[in-house]
C-alpha cells in the first residue's frame, strides 16, 4: 500500500489510539460546518470512550467467538466510532454486535438473487460490525475466512446490486478507507 498510513493489520491499542487520532484530525480538517452539524457527533468527537476490557470479554462470550485482534483492539480504544467510512457509516458499539443472521438485514439476503455457496455461508455466519442505516450499508467480519488470525472484512450495498467488498481485515478496511479521504 502507498498511502503512508500504518499497514494492518493495526492489533494494538497503542497502534489504534494513533491511527484514530490521524484519521479523526484528517476528518475534521475535510469536514464543512455542514458535516459536522449533520454527523451529530456526541461530545463533538468521532469516537466515544473506550470499551471496558470485562465488556470486551462478555461480548465475546455471548457470540461464542474471541473477536479478531484487530477490532478486539479497536474496542479497548473506542467502544464504536461515527463517521467511519466515507458515507456516514459507523462502527457500532460492542453491545451492537450481532451475527448476520440473527439482525434485521435479514430481509436484504432475501432480495439478493444468489446460488454463490460462498455469499450464503458469508450471511450465515459473518459478525456485522458497522452499518449505515439511512441507506442500509453493511460492515462485517467473517470467522470462516482468516488469515493469521485476523477476518476478513467486507462492505455490502445491497441496493447498489454489487457484492459484497472484501479486505484481509477489519484494519484493512479502515486504512483503504482512511487513504480515499
């Protein structure tokens, strides 16, 4: 990658508290007033606190699965961020996550015409992570498609008709969408 930011994946906090600072800096200097009044922001910031670790391991419990270190890392910095993508998308915050399967997006499998083997797994078995609900954009994670322990990430606009977009990780997705700011 040519873009000067960090290569993922990014799997400390330390790592991720620099790369937020970055990309939050990066944000705020291309935003109008417009933007900003739009995003809404809580406490006038893209993230909001960090997840506690014990919240961190209960999540983790109640999916059944340890969350790949990038966005386990994530978490202990920023339980959730506004304004992640470059569509008003956002990554939701830990009590959020929710297995594909088991959320209201549902309905949208339902309007794609697929006999992929590999899209019906990916929507049985992948971990939303973000989403933007005005359009209903999604992020996930797929356990089933790893890579030195790290999931691939996807982003998925059903109504668009397209597929869903792959990258080796969670901090890939967010370093390729931080170099097309």
């Amino acid at each position: 990658m040519t873009s000067g930011y960090p290569e993922a994946p990014l799997t400390t906090p330390e790592q991720w508290r620099d790369w937020i600072a970055g990309y939050s800096e990066q944000w705020f200097a291309a935003a109008s007033e417009d933007d900003i009044r739009l995003a809404d922001l809580p406490s006038g910031r893209l993230t909001g606190p960090p997840a506690d670790p014990a919240a961190v391991e209960r999540a983790e419990a109640t999916l059944g699965r340890r969350l790949p270190p990038s966005l386990r890392s994530f978490y202990l910095v920023t339980d959730g961020m506004h304004e992640a993508g470059l569509w008003n998308e956002r990554i939701v915050a830990l009590r959020e996550l929710a297995w594909l399967r088991d959320t209201p997006m549902g309905d949208s499998f339902l309007m794609v015409d697929s006999d992929d083997e590999q899209f019906e797994r990916l929507m049985n078995e992948a971990l939303q992570i973000g989403l933007r609900e005005d359009t209903g954009d999604y992020w996930f994670v797929d356990p089933g498609d790893q890579t030195g322990g790290e999931w691939a990430a996807y982003t998925w606009h059903p109504n668009d008709g397209s597929e869903p977009e792959r990258y080796d990780s969670f901090a890939a997705l967010m370093i390729e969408l931080r170099a097309q700011r």
